[in-house]
C-alpha cells in the first residue's frame, strides 16, 4: 500500500513539474509600454521643438506607476519565472521533496493505522487461547505478525518432534521469531529513511540556491555599475525564495520523522508482545506433551 501511494505521488510530481514548464515556456513576454506622459514628435530641419512642462500631480503619478509594476513583479511566481536556471531547479526539486513528504505521511500514517489496529484485536482474539492450534483457529486468515509467529511456533514444534529438550526447541523457536520481528520491523521503517535525508539537507540545498542567486545578483551589480537597490533586490528576493522553500520542505519532514518514529516504536511494542504471546502457548503445548505422554508411561507401568 505504502510503495502503491508512493508511485502515484512520484507520477503527480512529474506531471506538475512538466505543466511548470509548459507554462513557462508559453508564457508571453510583456509588452514594452510608452509611458503616458512622453509623447513622440517628429521634427523638421529648421523647426524646433517646443515641450511644455509637466504638470507636479501628473508626474508624481506617472512615477509611481513603475513602483507599482515593480512590486507587482515580486510574487513567488514572477520571481520564479524570472530566476536564473540553476535556482529555478534546485526549487523545483525542493517542492518534489516537499510532495514526497506528505505522500508519506499520508501512506505512513494510513498504514501505521491499520496494522496497528489488527495487531491489538489479534492480541484480543488469542488472549483465552490455550494452545497453539486453538490460537491459530481463533485468528482465522488474518494476515497480522501474530498469525506468522504462531506459524513459526506450530513449525518448529512439528520439526522438533520426538526431542526431548524443551530449551533446544525454545530456543530455535525465539530465533525464528526474532527473524519475523526484524523483517517486519525494516518494513514498517520503510520511507522513514527519505523523511530524515529530506530534513537534513532540503535547507543546505535551499541555501546553495540562494549563494547562487546572490552570486548572480553581485555579478549584475558589476555589470549595470550601480549600488541601486531597486536593481539588486529582485535577483536577492530569488534567491532568498529558495531558502524559504528549502524550509518548508525540511520543517515538516523533521516533524512527521518524529511523530513516526514514537508511533513506530509503540508498534514495535505490539510485536514484542505478540512474540511473548507465541512463545507463552509454544510453551504450554511442550509441556502439555510432556505431561501426556508420562501418564501414558505410568500407565503401562501400572498394568
């Protein structure tokens, strides 16, 4: 199920990251607008040029319109499309870390549910049982750990039969159960390894994103040979964008790492008992046969 949630967000992502370029590549490039207050005039050898001066109130407007387009053109989107290539992939591929996260969270967290709600009402179901076959019978198809510990319980008594050491058969049977308990222990880990590498290095990727803006903002600098903050900061405002992607992908990924891990070890718990459980009835059912066949033994001495 979790490997099935898994796939599908890592198609979702590749749709959505080839729609973003798409988009970009479709996206129109503005229109170069005349300012309303300049006018074009055509002169003639011999006649001047007469211009009136503008009025105070019409040139504070027409001053603050480039203010405007300018603070209109720093939205997240604008400042992504404008980005240099190396910043706009390492956003990119912070936002598909991002996605990988909360897919899963949500498989995780779905699976996490189920399995430990079938593992207690397993518990519940062999919790009267006195034997091993009785167990099984109780549990019916269920496909829970519990039901492959008893399996491997019921297994080694049926291959240890005719010894007569209990602690030999004890003891193969506890590292039989010890096999099950790593192998479902590694499967339920699965995807938890991804959440720690996407909190641990979604900021430091985010942050190479913003040196590299800021290095491409320092280079324009030299280029346009101005100190001027309305040209630098766009390029700084990219750049710091990938930084605060970088976070929001790593924040959540720290958190949900976490939480899973306190549920994955209550979970682990739930096996430790359900493995108690199955060497409780091993157990009795060794000792039980022990205690057959001395009657038996008594009673041909008796007869």
């Amino acid at each position: 199920m979790f490997r099935t949630v898994l796939k599908t967000g890592f198609v979702l992502a590749f749709m959505a990251m080839g729609a973003l370029a798409f988009a970009q590549q479709n996206a129109a490039a503005p229109d170069a607008k005349i300012p309303a207050g300049a006018t074009a005039s055509t002169t003639q050898p011999g006649v001047a040029a007469v211009t009136a001066p503008a009025d105070n109130g019409t040139a504070t407007i027409e001053a603050a319109k480039p203010l405007k387009a300018t603070l209109h053109e720093l939205s997240p989107w604008s400042m992504f499309l404008s980005a240099d290539i190396i910043v706009k992939a390492v956003m990119i591929g912070l936002a598909f870390a991002s996605l990988v996260t909360w897919t899963i969270f949500i498989a995780k967290m779905a699976e996490l549910t189920l399995v430990q709600r079938s593992l207690r009402a397993a518990l519940g179901k062999i919790a009267d049982s006195r034997s091993l076959a009785e167990a099984q019978f109780a549990l019916g198809s269920s496909g829970t750990i519990l039901s492959s510990l008893l399996a491997a319980a019921m297994r080694e008594a049926r291959l240890s039969a005719g010894i007569s050491s209990d602690a030999g058969v004890k003891e193969r049977a506890a590292s039989s159960f010890a096999e099950i308990v790593r192998a479902e222990s590694r499967r339920i880990r699965l995807g938890m390894g991804v959440l720690a590498t996407i909190g641990a290095t979604s900021p430091f990727v985010g942050l190479f994103g913003t040196v590299w803006g800021i290095m491409n903002s320092f280079i324009g600098i030299s280029k346009s040979q101005t100190t001027n903050l309305a040209v630098v900061a766009p390029g700084i405002a990219e750049a710091l964008l990938a930084t605060a992607i970088g976070l929001v992908a790593a924040i959540p990924a720290v958190i949900i790492y976490n939480h899973f891990s306190r549920v994955t070890k209550g979970y682990l718990e739930l096996i430790g008992r359900s493995s108690g459980a199955a060497g409780r009835l091993l157990s009795r059912d060794l000792d039980r046969t022990h205690v057959s066949s001395l009657g038996r033994v008594n009673s041909r001495a008796a007869e």
